[in-house]
C-alpha cells in the first residue's frame, strides 16, 4: 500500500521502517525544513529499546548517548540535599538504557530508512477526504495526492487528529505542570554526566552537560493558564516570571537565555482517545496516545507504537481494518498503565506542598542504596508486552 506517515520524529521514520520492511510504499511529510538539531535529552529503555535493537541502530544510540552517573539535588545555597547512581537501575534493565538527544535518536531512526523513503520536508497536509477506497490529501504546499492509508505522527499537537477526528479539547489532557527546555555553549560549571537539580515548591530547574561544550537547562513549573503559542518572547517572559526568586544558579542561567540556540516550552498533556483511527486514517506516537514527558518514555513507547501498527498490517495481509483493531487491542492496555503511573509523577518534579517537597527529597536520597532503587524501580524498567512477530517471509 501507498502510506502517507505525517511527521518525522521518532514514531514516523520507525513506522516507515517497519513499513517499508513489510513491502509497503511509506512516504513522509514533515513541517520542519529538515530534521530539528539539539533540544532535549531522553531517557530511552524497555520494549522501545528492543524496537531500536531490531532496526540495528543501539550502538549508534549508545555512542552519541550519556551515561548518567549521578542524579544531584541541591539546595539553594548549592548544599547536597541529595543524590543517587542511576547506573544501577541501568543494571536492573540489563544496560539496556541511554539517555540520548531526541533529536540524535530521531536521526539514527530516520537513517536507518537509507535515503529509500520519499520525504518531503517543508510541507503539511491541510485536508484529508477518505472516500473508504483511498485517502484524498492537500498539502499546504498546493499538491494533491492519494494514498491508500494516512498515518498521523506529527506528535502532540497533530494535525491529523484534528482533521480526522475532531478538536483537541476531546482528547489532551493538561496536567497542571509545564515544561521549559533550552541550550547554551560554554556555561560553567559542567559537571560532567551529572544531572544537577535544584527544587521548590511548585517549581524545578535542572541542568545537563552535553557534548561540545553545550549545556540543556530544563525547568518545570505549575501552570494552568495558557501557553503563548509560537511566540518564544511571551515564552521566556513566562517563564522568568515562574522562575522569579528562585536560587542556586537559576538567575545566572537566565541570564544566558538571550544565547539559547534552542528554546522548547509547552505544557505537559496527555491525549487519551477511544480509538486510534477512523476509517482509512491511524495515530501512532504522542499524536494518538502521548503519555506525557513526565512518564519518560513517550519515544520508546512511541517506537512500539509504530512497529506494532507495521507487524498487524503484515499480519493482516491488507486488511487495514482488522490491523488498526489489532494495534489498539494489544497496545491500549499498556498505554492507560504508563499514562495512569504519570499522572502520579507530577510531585517529583514540582511537588505541590513543602510535604510533598521533603518526601521527594528522602525518596530520592533512599535510591542512593541500591537494593531499594532497584525495587523501587525495577518493575516500571520492564514493559508488559511481548513485540508480535512479523509474518514468515517478511523481514526480521
Ligand atoms: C522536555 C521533554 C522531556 C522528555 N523526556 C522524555 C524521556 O526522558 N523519555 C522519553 O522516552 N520521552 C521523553 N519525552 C517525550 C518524547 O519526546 C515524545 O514522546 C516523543 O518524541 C514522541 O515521538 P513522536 O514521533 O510521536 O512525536 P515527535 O517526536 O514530537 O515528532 C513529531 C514530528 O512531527 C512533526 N510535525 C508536527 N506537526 C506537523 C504537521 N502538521 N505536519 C507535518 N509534520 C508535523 C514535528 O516537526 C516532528 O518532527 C520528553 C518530552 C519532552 C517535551
């Protein structure tokens, strides 16, 4: 089949992988003039990291990636409140975890397609008309093509959702906590493979040192009101009024904002849907069932997503129909697990109260003993899920 994928972050170039493995002819469209450099870093494990595995990208992912060797909070003043190994719970997971820029894990992903996936950078679709033999697509661009499925991985804020089902308002879910990410070159200190925090009621700021003398600072706050879209003045304005007051080193860090080379902030949403397609359209990544960034996996489940879609429509032989049911049959359960168990992590970043504020911090300090880490940790390492197999015949 002829499948139009729209986006190329990390659900769309892994579904078009898949795809294109299983005989089918994916095409990508995705907004952004080429791939995104720099942002964020994620944390990567669990069944997603058995995607990559299969897709022969983990030791590019481990070479470009970090080795986290100490997760460090402190107080205002700079004193240690607290700090854990997190190479430990690297343990629990059998090694099988690297924290890696989205954007370096987007990359590896979109390579591995080997320049054999028509993409078309620059674009977006506009409208969708699935007449149940064909989709009909507009791009933005002026051109109209069919295909014979549309898939929409164009992340939380899709396109194709609302044009396929309907307003956001239906499907996100704010969590009351936003997120604000940007980099700089030459900040000091560094410290190296050290995730440094400081903590307040209702607030967060955090800084990683990357490679190339970069350094990613990410702040989480409580919001409820609006986030000024595509407006990064009004964001940052935002932002230093959320951070005002704030100690350690977080004046000095704004300060340096005016340089960010990268600048993200959006709030924390969930999208929870009844199902993830309708007629000839699907969802698959943060546009269908985006767990939120506090649940730390949305890109690996995001891969899951996107190989699961592939290995039901090869099982199917065809049938779009039966493979979409099968998609969201073996996957719903998982989802509702991961993005119950986020809702849930809110206080660990920007806990509500000085209550929540102390027990944070002695939980913290608790996964500095080993055993308890790995308890306490352990089983959210492992996903219950088991990848169904691709057909005999088809790729590995
Ligand atoms: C601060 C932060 C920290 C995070 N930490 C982690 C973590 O530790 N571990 C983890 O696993 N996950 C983490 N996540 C979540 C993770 O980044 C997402 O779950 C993952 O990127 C989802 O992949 P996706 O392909 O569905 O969407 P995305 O990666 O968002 O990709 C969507 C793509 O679609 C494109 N696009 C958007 N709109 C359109 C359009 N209209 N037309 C065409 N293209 C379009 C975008 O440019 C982009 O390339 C974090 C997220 C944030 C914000």
């Amino acid at each position: 089949m002829k499948i139009l994928i729209v986006g190329a972050g990390i659900a769309g170039p892994t579904l078009a992988y898949w795809l294109q493995q299983t005989g089918h002819e994916p095409t990508l469209v995705e907004r952004a003039p080429q791939l995104r450099r720099g942002g964020y870093i994620v944390d990567f494990w669990g069944t997603g990291f058995d995607v990559a595995e299969r897709m022969g990208i983990v030791p590019r992912l481990l070479d470009e990636g970090y080795r986290v060797r100490e997760v460090r909070e402190l107080s205002a003043t700079g004193r240690r409140i607290a700090r854990f190994d997190p190479r430990h719970l690297i343990t629990s997971a059998r090694g099988r975890y690297v924290s890696i820029a989205r954007s370096d894990l987007a990359a590896a992903i979109y390579d591995s397609l080997g320049g054999g996936v028509e993409t078309i950078f620059d674009d977006t679709v506009t409208a969708l008309h699935d007449d149940g033999e064909r989709v009909h697509v507009q791009f933005a661009s002026g051109s109209e093509r069919d295909f014979d499925l549309v898939v929409g991985a164009d992340g939380l804020h899709s396109r194709v959702r609302s044009l396929a089902f309907g307003p956001d308002e239906q499907f996100e879910r704010n969590l009351g906590i936003s997120v604000a990410v940007f980099e700089v070159e030459g900040y000091r200190p560094r410290d190296e493979l050290v995730a440094v925090m400081h903590t307040q009621v209702g607030r967060q700021a955090l800084r990683f040192a990357e490679h190339d003398d970069a350094t990613m600072f990410a702040f989480m706050f409580r919001h409820e009101g609006e986030i000024p879209v595509d407006d990064i003045p009004a964001q940052k304005n935002l932002l230093r009024s959320r951070l005002a007051g704030m100690g350690w080193e977080v004046p000095e860090i704004l300060d340096r904002m005016a340089d960010a080379r990268t600048f993200y902030l959006d709030g924390a949403s969930q999208i929870r849907m009844p199902s993830w397609s309708r007629g000839r359209v699907a969802l698959v990544g943060d546009a269908g069932a985006c767990p939120s960034l506090l649940a730390g996996q949305g890109s690996a489940l995001a891969m899951i997503e996107a190989y699961v879609l592939a290995a039901e429509l090869a099982r199917a032989d065809g049938d779009h129909s039966a493979a979409f049911a099968a998609y969201e049959r073996r996957l719903a359960p998982l989802i509702l697990t991961k993005q119950d168990a986020a809702i849930g992590l809110g206080s660990a970043f920007a806990p509500r109260n000085r209550f929540e504020l102390l027990l944070r911090n002695a939980v913290l300090g608790l996964m500095g003993v080993p055993l308890i880490a790995a308890i306490a940790m352990g089983r959210s390492l492992r996903d219950p899920i088991t990848l169904p197999p691709l057909p005999a015949g088809r790729a590995v």
